[in-house]
C-alpha cells in the first residue's frame, strides 16, 4: 500500500537526547547548562612545486583547534568550575565530548586536548531573566574515537 504522501519511508534507528554528554576532565559537576558547542580543528598545509619537473608534495601537518561553548549562567551550583578550571593558560587541560549513536550504536568520543579559555563574554535578554556565557577556547589537537 502506498504511503499518504506518496513515498516510503524507513525507520532506521533512534536515539534519545540524554544520550548525549559532555564531559570536563577532572571538573566536578557538569559546569552548568551548556545549550551549544561548536568546535573545529584545522591544519596547515602548504603544497610545495619542484623546479623542473610536474612533482609537487604536500607539507604541513601543524594543527589548531577553535571551540566555542554557550550556557545559561545558573542551575549549578558549580558553574565557575568552567572557567577557572580552563583559564589558565599554562595548565590546559582537555574538554571531551561523547555522544551516542543510537539505542544500540557505539558512542563517538571527540577529546579536545590541552584546552584554554580565549574569550569570555555574556549577553542576557528581559524575556528570558537568564544570563548566557560565551566561551571560546584554543585546543592543540583532536582524538576522535
């Protein structure tokens, strides 16, 4: 029997959102309400040409990661443990994220490694009485399990 609207559609797996975690390595607590993370790690790479000859090679391989992390200020009573655990440049530390990948699948871990806070900044708006932190953050490299 065909579908109301006219294709067939498939139900391939589920997941439920408490699936879904952020770790903070070595924090107590869970640094109060994060609603968003965005991270992405780049590399440089240069490609270099050969006198004489069509050869041309690939050098590169430094990395550097951005990440940027917004939260409600409050529901914890530990929400400073973000900042102070990450301000410090000369003790970064890593930020981990694991998410599941379904109600049988395996979870993905991505672990910022040596992560420092870089920029701080908050906004609040008169309908929500709730005050947001931005946070952004400089990681050396990535492992993603």
């Amino acid at each position: 029997m065909p579908s109301v609207f006219g294709t067939e559609q498939k139900h391939k797996n589920s997941f439920r959102a408490e699936d879904l975690k952020m770790t903070l390595a070595g924090a107590d607590g869970d640094g109060a309400l994060v609603q968003q993370v965005n991270f992405t790690l780049t590399r440089q790479v240069n490609l270099l040409y050969e006198i004489g000859s069509t050869n041309v090679y690939y050098v590169g391989n430094r990395r550097q990661g951005q990440c940027q992390m917004s939260r409600i200020v409050g529901g914890a009573s530990n929400f400073k443990t973000l900042v102070t655990k990450y301000g410090d440049m000369c003790k970064p530390e890593d930020l981990t994220l694991t998410a599941s990948a379904g109600c049988q699948g395996t979870p993905v871990t991505y672990n910022l490694k040596k992560a420092t806070l870089t920029q701080l900044g908050a906004s609040v708006t008169a309908q929500d009485i709730v005050i947001t932190e931005n946070l952004g953050f400089i990681f050396t490299d990535l492992d993603y399990t």
